[in-house]
C-alpha cells in the first residue's frame, strides 16, 4: 500500500474530507512534532459535532523517524482497542 499521501498536508486534509463524514477541512494541516513511530497531523474542521479540528495518525510500515527500519502497521491495532 502506497504510505506517499501521510507525508503530505495537501493529501491529508483530503484523506479526512473523504474518510470522515461530514468533515470539511478549512486550513492547512499542521504535522505535529514528536511522533517517533508514527506520522500525525491536526487537521482544521467544520462539520463534525462541536470539534474544531481532528487528530490523523498515519502509521506507516516503518519507523516514522528512522524509514529505513521495517515495523508492522498492525501494531495500531492495540493502541485502537485501548482507547
């Protein structure tokens, strides 16, 4: 699977618009620093309840901050089922 579209604002934005329904997203979205494993943007939004923005965390098949060591995008999974 083609990872190019998380590392940039352009294609961000339009990921949300296209994944999260009734979302519109209105300013650019900013990468936020820190993320070792993974890439994650905040993304301005009308449309979704009272939230001003949302949070996208892209997790590619490597380590965000070191591309060429190999890491399994399943481990998301858990992170998801916690929260």
């Amino acid at each position: 699977m083609d990872e190019s579209w998380t590392w940039d604002a352009g294609r961000v934005a339009a990921h949300v618009g296209e994944r999260l329904a009734g979302a519109r997203p209105v300013g650019r979205p900013e990468r936020l620093a820190g993320g070792l494993l993974n890439v994650v943007w905040r993304v301005p939004v009308a449309g979704v309840a009272d939230a001003r923005s949302v949070i996208v965390k892209c997790v590619p098949p490597f380590v965000a901050s070191a591309p060429g060591v190999p890491l399994a995008p399943s481990r998301l999974g858990a992170e998801a089922r916690a929260l």
